[in-house]
C-alpha cells in the first residue's frame, strides 16, 4: 500500500506546483505580466528597459532569421546564438505581457528551427576541455541557452499548438537535459559555477515541461540523494557571510543562475522556503558582493577576474532587483540600483523604479570596514576590507586569506590591493583573458593566466624562493587557507586586520598586519603594512608592489637597463617580468607614482637589509597578451623578516590648471624596533617631527592580553592586538 502511495504522489506531485495551465510560471509569472501593464508609462527608468527590449525585437522581426552551424568559440555562430536567446526570451516576455502574438510566432519559428538542428549536432568543432558542448564550445554556454529558451517556451506554451510542443520537448529540451544529465553528468552534479549554470538550466526546463523528476536532479543532483544539485551548490559555494568562494568576478556570473532558479522554486515549490534557506544565503551573498566592490562599482578582482566587470553587470542588476522586492524594500540598495542606472525588466524591476522615482536621493549604500569569512563553515580563512573617508573620496585596502577558490582560484595568500578615490592604486592583476574576442585564444582564457597571473609572484604578496604558493600544485592549495588572527574597525582613526598562513611554503611562517591610520595633521589616512615571515633557515623573500600609475621617482640608487633586459627570474612567473633597474638603499626606501590626481608613496624599511627591483610584466610574451605594468620588488635574503611599508596618498595634481602641491608626502622613514612571536614595533618617522609607534600582536586574538617586547634597552608594552602611540 505504501509503495501505490508512493508512486501516485509522484503523479500528482506536478500539480502541487504552478496551476498546470498557469503560464508564465517560472522567474516570470501573472504578476509580472500584470505588475508591467499596470506601471508602464509610470516609472522612467523601467520605461527606458522596457522601450530597449521591444526594440531589440522589433530589430530582430525585421530581418531573416539565423541560426547557424555552430563553428566558433567566440566569433560570429558563438555571438549569433547569444544573441538569439536573448532574442526569444524578450519576445516571449513582450508577447506575455501585450498579446501580440507576432512575438509569440517569433519565438516559435525560432524554435522550429533549433529543433531541426540540434538533433544533428555532435560535439562543438571549437571544442577544448572535457565541458565541451554542441551549440557551443563549452557546456556552459549552452545551459545560459537554454535557461533562457525554457523562459521563452513558458511564455509561448499556452499558445502553442499541442504538436509544436511535443517537437521542442522531443528535439530540443529533453536531448539537451539528457546531455547535462547524462553525457555531462560530472559537470551538472560538480560544486563550481559551471554546476550552478547547468543544474538551474535543467530545473528551468523541468519547471517549463512539468517533468518533475528533472527539477529534483536540478535541485538534489542526478542520483536525487542530495549529495549533488542546486542546493548543495548553495551549501558549499557560499561562506555564512554570503561570500562566494570563487571570487568577486564568479560571484557577478553565478549570482544570475542562483537567483534566477531560486525565483522559479519559489513560484513553483513555495514550501521549499529558497528564499529562507541557510538564514537568507542569498539576501547575504548580494550584500556582500556589493561591500566587495570598489566605489566606482568594480569587484575586487580577486582569483581569475576580468576588470570591466562591476556591479552594473546585467548579472547584479536582476539579483539587486529581485532581492529588494524579497527582502523588505532596503532603501540603501536604491542607491546602488540609481548608480546602475538600470532597473531588471520584472516585476521586481518595476518596483525598484517606482521607488527611485518617489526616493529621489536615496541613502547611501553602507559601505564599511569588515571582514568576511570563507568556506562552507566560516572556517577556511576570509577577505578583510579596511575602509576610510566619504564616499566619493575613500581610501580602500583588502586583504586576502581565503580557501583557494575552486578552478578559478589563484595560489596567492595574504595578498593586498587598495583603491583611492575610484582609482586602482596598488592591483591584483585578474585573470589573462579578453572575453569573446576571438583574435586572443578564441576568447578563451589565455595559458598567461596560469603561466603568470595565477603564480604568486603576480599579486602583492611575499614569494619564497622564486617558487609560487603551495608550489603551484591545485590538489595541496585547495585544501589550504590563511587564519584570521583579528580585525579592528571600532576606531575609525586606527582599524586593523591581521592574518597568517603557514602552510604556503614547508618550513616558513607568514604573517601580514594593516593598519589604517587617520591623523588630523593628514589630509589622507595612511596605511602600515607589515608583513613578517619567519623560518630556521635562510631564504630569498621578494615582496612586490604592483602600482598603478605614472612612476616618478626613488629614493634607491639604481642601475637601468634600459638598453639591454633580462627577466627577474625563468621560471613560477618571474620569467614574465622584465627587470628594468635594480638598486640596493642606504636607507629607507621610498617610490613614488601618480594617479588621477593625486600622489602616492610607499615608504619601507626591514628589520634586515633588502634589495630592490624595479619590473614590468611583458617579458616572454611575444604575443602581447599581458598588460605592461609596473612592479616595484622589495628582496630579502635571511632567515626571518619583517617588511614594514607605509602606503601614503598625498598632494595634489592638476595637469588643466598647471598645479602641483605636495609631490613629496610626508612620511621621512619607517624602521622596525623590535619583532618576536610577541609581537611587533614599528616606528613612523614624520617630516615634520612626528613620531608613531605602532604596536601589535603577532598571537591569536586577544583583546584583553597585555603584550610586552624587550628590545635591548628598551621595553615595549600594551594591551589588546594593536596599539599606536603619536608623539
């Protein structure tokens, strides 16, 4: 009796979802439809959304259609079926929401014609990878594809003919899923962006079928045993904090699939609660994908990350939208949604651009110092973001100590980048790749990404030997991470964060401090960065900056080779820099660049005498593919170390107005006074006779414990993890 119970709830379970003959029921539903004739006419910003997709259709209904034999992976047949789903999901969406049925023969006649080629297809002739598909050169093109044709066949169904059904059902959606499910089963049921894509893809076209039993492979993998599929993909890729393990860039791409299926669960199967799920993961992971960003919008480009990305990325302005229609209205989004300048053509769109027309100047999105935690439990390191000054003239460092980040990730620990007044001022270099354009590598990564941009001599952080973190091997780096030893941002004139890790390299320690420091004799705060590595042997330690800006000067004395070049090193990444100059300090050393218009100067010092040279990536690349920026390396020889730095924005520039006022800055010297397992003092020297002394806690966190540090003479003592002294 149980087993006839059974198997007749899973024939009815369909009809516990939508009303069968309910259509639109996916992101898109009545609601929407009604929602948008209601308000057109009413909210410009909508208006403006709504008028480009009609005549984006109107465009497309006027010429022949195409849809052609897949040939490229990022020219013509590549863009040509973008294009075409974008085409038919907006002529769905018009048809839903006027009637018109020339829209609804649009996408038809569209179809009719996928379903005559996709039954023909093998593999993409531009294949590479095992993730290759037929539509496009990889699978996960293809279930972008066809989450979008499941949308557009919902908005038709009702209208289609019973026969028209049955032949996309037939020819198109069930071979496709099949394919996911079976051909690329790896794929669908693997923890990574890509999983995300195909296991929304599938649960959409369940969802526009009525095939439950592909919705359960979407939403509990392919065995249906919860080991695999989408809510597993939730569990694992984001931290409790909403941070995404693979980075800012793939947080932006995969924000649209888990936001997209989760709206489409919460139509169809309500009593899941998705919206709920993990204490509102997905509420969380938008907030702090914004908090991630830079003040002009950009993401910190962290892992594999292209930088003409920002948070007015289609991706982000669907999830914002969607997000603010669940979770209560915050009014602080619409500044970011004002900024986008953009509003998602839903119903959720349409309540964002009723709320910018009535909140003219919406408050300001909150933007703070915190930190964020990584992996499934918080428990595999994090990302700190120290933060200073008004929004449109704010000083931004982070600091990196996460997992590894999945495929995507890059070996880099206790790496740094920091922003200035919407300016890139020290970077991550990103990924090596120009999307889609064909002439580089198909559009596809280029092999620089991993010759160079993924090696750790690539980012803002310490190398030991010449060799990248975790010697480069993915199978040890993904199962480490960096520790998160505090983080301070109570006093807004003196935040800090500390981090370690010690399992980059076998036999070394790595410990790297920021301080964020505010003084009213300054124009701007400044930043102390202490980075210290300690070992029972001696070692190289080569500490780049990568600024970015108009180089102008050092204080080193320096040989140039500006006749002849060498590259800093053969191999791990080094072999991509050229070594332009080269110099050893008599005292502190000091460089100095400019950007927008303003000045900047990283002041630094040893506890131990270091080298320095001057570089720029370019070498060994006689394709071109890298961008030639510069690097200035700080080399240690020793045993253990402490690198103490002072990053100081300063003056003012205006090349229209022929104006220059303190190109120099401020800060005369830094020097380390004492460093052990303790703890660590440094000493800023100011120019005008100032003195800070900074002190802080090498140990875990504890703000209670009293610290103290002989150094010769002298002792040092405070309490908590840090403390400055100015005198």
């Amino acid at each position: 009796m149980k087993i006839r119970i059974l198997l007749f709830a899973s024939l009815i379970l369909p009809s516990l979802l939508l009303g069968a003959d309910e259509r639109p029921c996916m992101v898109f539903t009545g609601q929407d439809t009604r929602l948008i004739r209601e308000n057109l006419g009413k909210y410009p910003m909508f208006d403006s959304v709504f008028v480009q997709a009609k005549s984006q259709v109107e465009r497309a209904l006027a010429v022949p259609m195409d849809v052609p034999l897949p040939k490229d992976a990022g020219g013509y047949t590549h863009e040509r079926h973008k294009q075409n789903y974008t085409e038919m999901y907006l002529a769905g969406l018009l048809y839903s929401v006027t009637g018109e049925e020339r829209y609804a023969v649009f996408v038809r006649e569209m179809l009719r014609k996928y379903a005559a080629l996709y039954p023909t297809l093998g593999e993409h002739p531009a294949r590479a990878g095992e993730s290759a598909g037929r539509l496009f050169w990889q699978s996960l093109n293809e279930t972008v594809w066809l989450m979008h044709a499941s949308q557009a066949y919902d908005f038709i169904y009702n209208w289609l003919k019973p026969a028209d059904r049955e032949l996309f059902e037939k020819n198109i959606f069930r071979p496709m899923t099949e394919f996911f499910t079976v051909d690329r089963v790896s794929e669908h049921d693997r923890i990574h962006n890509h999983g995300t894509w195909m296991v929304a893809a599938v649960g959409m076209a369940g969802y526009a079928m009525r095939d439950q039993d592909l919705v359960d492979k979407a939403l509990y993998g392919t065995k249906k045993d919860s080991s695999a599929g989408f809510l597993k993909q939730v569990e694992q890729l984001f931290s409790p904090d909403g941070f995404y393990t693979e980075g800012l860039y793939y947080f932006r791409y995969a924000i649209m699939p888990f936001i997209l299926f989760a709206q489409a669960i919460e139509n169809n199967q309500p009593g899941l609660k998705i919206f709920e799920y993990r204490d509102q993961i997905f509420r969380k992971a938008v907030y702090t994908g914004l908090q991630l960003t830079n003040m002009n919008g950009d993401f910190f480009p962290i892992n594999d990350a292209m930088k003409e990305k920002n948070y007015r990325s289609p991706e982000v302005i669907l999830a914002l939208a969607i997000i603010y229609q669940r979770y209560g209205q915050d009014p602080a989004l619409l500044s970011i949604a004002k900024q986008q300048g953009s509003v998602a053509l839903l119903g959720a769109g349409v309540s964002v651009a009723k709320a910018l027309t009535i909140e003219k100047k919406p408050p300001l999105f909150p933007y703070r110092s915190m930190e964020f935690t990584d992996g499934e439990r918080g428990d595999e390191g994090g990302f700190a973001v120290l933060r200073s000054g008004s929004q449109d003239d704010q000083l931004v460092v982070g600091l990196k100590y996460t997992g590894h980040g999945l495929s995507h990730g890059h070996y880099d620990k206790l790496s740094i980048l920091a922003y200035d007044a919407g300016h890139e001022i020290l970077q991550d270099y990103g990924a090596a790749r120009f999307m889609n354009v064909e002439s580089k590598f198909g559009g596809r990564y280029l092999p620089e990404t991993k010759a160079f941009a993924m090696q750790s001599i690539a980012h803002n952080t310490v190398v030991v030997d010449e060799k990248s973190h975790y010697d480069e091997k993915i199978s040890i780096s993904e199962k480490q991470h960096g520790d998160r030893q505090y983080f301070h941002a109570e006093n807004p004139d003196f935040q800090v964060t500390s981090a370690t890790c010690t399992t980059a390299y076998p036999g070394v320690a790595m410990q790297r401090t920021m301080a964020m420091i505010r003084d009213e004799k300054n124009s701007k705060p400044v930043v102390l960065d202490l980075f210290r590595v300690v070992s029972d042997r001696e070692h190289q330690y080569d500490l780049p900056f990568y600024y970015v800006g108009q180089f102008l000067y050092s204080s080193v004395p320096y040989t140039a080779y500006d006749k002849k070049r060498t590259t800093v090193g053969s191999a791990n990444g080094y072999q991509y820099l050229w070594k332009e100059a080269e110099g050893k300090p008599s005292g502190p050393v000091k460089f100095s660049w400019l950007n927008g218009s303003r000045y900047y100067t990283v002041t630094a010092s040893s506890d131990t005498g270091i080298e320095v040279v001057f570089a720029r990536i370019g070498a060994t690349d006689p394709n071109f593919n890298l961008r030639p920026e510069g690097a200035v390396i700080l080399r240690n020889r020793t045993r253990s170390a402490v690198f103490a730095s002072v990053i100081e924005p300063h003056g003012l520039w205006d090349g229209n107005k022929e104006i220059s006022r303190d190109a120099y800055g401020g800060v005369a010297s830094v020097a380390v006074s004492a460093s052990t397992a303790e703890g660590t003092v440094v000493q800023v020297l100011w120019k005008d006779g100032r003195v800070w002394t900074v002190l802080v806690s090498n140990q875990d966190s504890a703000p209670a414990k009293r610290h103290s540090i002989q150094s010769g003479a002298r002792n040092y003592e405070w309490t908590g993890d840090a403390a400055i002294v100015k005198y």
